[in-house]
C-alpha cells in the first residue's frame, strides 16, 4: 500500500519510538509509537484504515473479550488486524493498524467517546454496540452525553450495519434509527442506568416481552435476529449451533454472540464463527490461571458497577479461597459507594480476602453482606494466606494492573 511522505516518515519514527521504549525497558512500545505516529501525521489512522473492511467493537464492559472473538470468528476470511492488549484510544488504534498494514480486514476495539471519530476514520463496515451504563460514580452524568454522541456518530454513516444488543435500552436508542441494524439478544444484567427512557425521560418498564418507554410507544425491545441459551446460539434462517466457551459467565455467552453475528454481516460462515469464538481463552489477562505456590490463581477483572455485577456471577463458589482486591485511584473512581450496589451477599460461604488500597472500606460492605472475611490489603499476601488450592481473585482495575505486574515478577523470581 503506497502511503504519503508524510504518513512514512510518521511510521518510521513510530517504530524508532518502539525500539527506543523496548530497549529502556519501557514496556513494548506500541502507545508510544502511535502516539508519536499521530503527531507527525494526524491524518494517519484513516490512511492505515483505508481499503481495509473493518468491525468496530465498543461499550462499557466486554469490549476486550468481544474484540478477540470476533477478530477470531472472522480469521477464515483472511487476515485480521487487532489489538492484543486493549488499548482501544487513538493511539493504540494507530499502532494496531502500523503493526499489521498487510491485513485485509481490522477487528478495533474502541472506547465509547471515541467511536464517533474512530468511525470517520475508518469507515467501518460493521459496529457492534454492546452496552452502556455508568463507568464509575465520579461520572454519573456522562452515560447520557455518550448516548447522545454515539447516535450523532452513527448517522454520519449510513452504510454500516450496526450489530446492537436489544436488551440494553441506551445502545438500542444509539442503534434504534439506523438503516441496517442485527439485533442480538445479548443480556442486561444491571439494569441500573437505563430507569428511563433516553429519547423522552420518561419511566422504562419491564415486562416478559423485554422493555418498552412509557414516552414513546414505538421505543421498545426489539425483536431479536440472534440469541442464545445456556448450551446454544441461535440465529437467522434457523441456524442452531452448541456454544460452549472457554471464558465463564453469561455475559460472555451474549459477547460471543455479537461476535458471531458481527462476523457472519462480514460473510464469515456461522458454524464456523461459532467454532472459533470457542476458541478464546485468557484476554489480557482476564481469565488467566496462575500457579502461585501452593495455590492455582484464576484473575477476573470488574471495573464498574456492572462489571462487578456480571464478574461476581463467574466466581466459582467451590474455589478454596477469593480475593476481592479494590484500589481506589483516579482511574478506578475514588467514589467507592457503588460497593453497597453490589451483592456481596452470595459468599456467605466462602472464605473470603478483603485487599487493595480500599481494603477497609470494601470489609466494612462484606461485614454488612453478612460475608465472613479478613483483611490483608496487600492483594499477594493476601491470596497466600488462603487455604492451598484454587483461589479466585476478583479486582478493580489499577489492582488488576499492580497485581498482574507482581504475578509476573513472581513467576520470573521462580525461573
């Protein structure tokens, strides 16, 4: 692919950047190097993008695991360009794109108040809306501007097929008027954020059909092209396949759904995109299992009150132990009230590990739960002092990163 001077001399810097960080011992380099990519050439991202058929796959939770599987249900059609480790802003976007020019198709994961621009750039061909609900208590009002920006974002273009979650009441008001729309039955466990109706303020209500606005007689649950069940995927022309995934929870069963249907809008084969998402293991170390002396380490991460709501679902309540661990920086939210939103009460029976920088304010919620638990904030000595065997560990975001970075210096002081 012939680029403009400008976009070559863009690249060339970015891979010196990337040598230059790896060399320090910086990490690997690639936010740097699209960093420095997008500086020399602001245009760069749409000409990487160019020529390209591209899935963007956004929403506040699932995005890194939906992004693997779609990117893995549509590898039969050819090469696929897409993040490893979830840096789903510009300049992880550039990088992606930089690293893998030669792919004939790109698989983006996208933060939500960047899918409108995103999508100008690369002009995607399929959108996948997943869902949207409160990153953290510090930005109660920002769902709403989200919503607002996304439906603006889609109606600049026409030609993409929008793969939207129907049982999320804001991604459908994001979708509901636009041309081509799959609606995928795909799950709200919380349904917190979505009381009322976007379009006219009015109350939600939910009944056996789904939802529907009491401002709009029109606003309501669409009807599903894809769903699933406990053992199965069910889509369009009476496709039926099994679907039995190697990440747990039911959230991960409507992610890999959209990523079937998402791949199949692009031509994949369904039977065969429903055997590729199966596939997908450990996503940027969500998932992972970790053998930590005497223990077996399986790490989940939850970074808002939804999130924590679904990763609690997937703790496997016969683990030896489980370690909550909760920071509260800036990037996690340093309101921490949303615990008394979360129903610790289901591990009444477990031996329970209250950890991270907000340690005492997460055993005050768990003394409340009813949850018998201690109290170790360091989130290591906390899972050494669990019983030997297996031990979930359940942790907000900047405590998912320190303690990812402590299992790795662990296992490399073993070697």
């Amino acid at each position: 692919m012939s680029v403009p001077l400008r976009t070559s001399l863009a690249l060339a810097a970015a891979a010196t950047a990337r040598w230059a960080s790896r060399t320090a011992g910086r990490g690997k380099g690639s936010m740097i190097g699209g960093l420095v990519a997008e500086k020399i050439d602001p245009q760069i991202m749409s000409r990487l993008a160019a020529g390209k058929r591209t899935a963007l796959i956004t929403g506040t939770n699932g995005k890194s695991t939906t992004t693997r599987m779609t990117a893995a249900a549509l590898a039969e059609l050819g090469e696929v360009a897409t993040q490893a480790d979830g840096a789903n802003m510009d300049a992880g976007i550039i990088a992606t794109l930089s690293l893998q020019r030669s792919a004939p198709i790109a698989a983006l994961e996208v933060d939500e108040l960047h899918v409108p621009h995103v999508s100008d750039a690369t002009s995607p061909e399929v959108l996948v809306m997943l869902n949207l609900s409160r990153d953290q208590l510090d930005r109660v009002g920002e769902i709403n501007m989200i919503e607002r920006r996304l439906r603006e974002g889609i109606v600049r273009h026409p030609d993409a097929t929008i793969v939207a979650n129907c049982d999320d009441v804001l991604v459908t008001s994001v979708a509901f008027d636009a041309p081509t729309v799959i609606w995928v039955a795909a799950g709200a466990g919380w349904v917190g954020d979505s009381v009322s109706c976007p379009r006219t303020g009015e109350p939600i209500v939910r009944d056996a059909d789904g939802w529907y606005s009491t401002g709009d007689e029109n606003f309501r649950r669409p009807a599903p092209a894809w769903w699933f069940d406990d053992e199965f995927i069910y889509g369009p022309d009476g496709f039926v396949a099994p679907m039995q995934l190697a990440v747990p929870g039911r959230a991960n069963r409507g992610n890999a759904t959209q990523a079937v249907a998402a791949a199949v809008a692009m031509g994949a084969d369904p039977g065969k995109a429903t055997a590729a998402v199966q596939t997908v293991g450990e996503v940027a170390g969500r998932y992972g299992v970790a053998q930590i002396g005497r223990h077996s380490v399986r790490t989940l991460l939850a970074k808002n009150p939804a999130g924590w709501q679904e990763a609690l679902s997937m703790i496997d309540q016969d683990a030896d132990g489980l370690v909550i661990a909760v920071n509260g920086q800036v990037p996690d939210g340093e309101d921490l009230s949303w615990l008394w939103d979360v129903r610790f009460e289901a591990f009444e029976t477990m031996q329970v590990v209250a950890a991270g920088e907000r340690a005492a304010d997460l055993s005050v919620r768990l003394l409340y739960a009813g949850a018998e638990h201690t109290t170790i904030p360091d989130p290591l000595k906390a899972i050494a002092s669990c019983p030997p065997g297996r031990v979930e560990v359940l942790a907000n975001y900047t405590a998912f990163r320190d303690l990812g970075v402590a299992l790795e210096r662990a296992r490399e002081a073993r070697q």
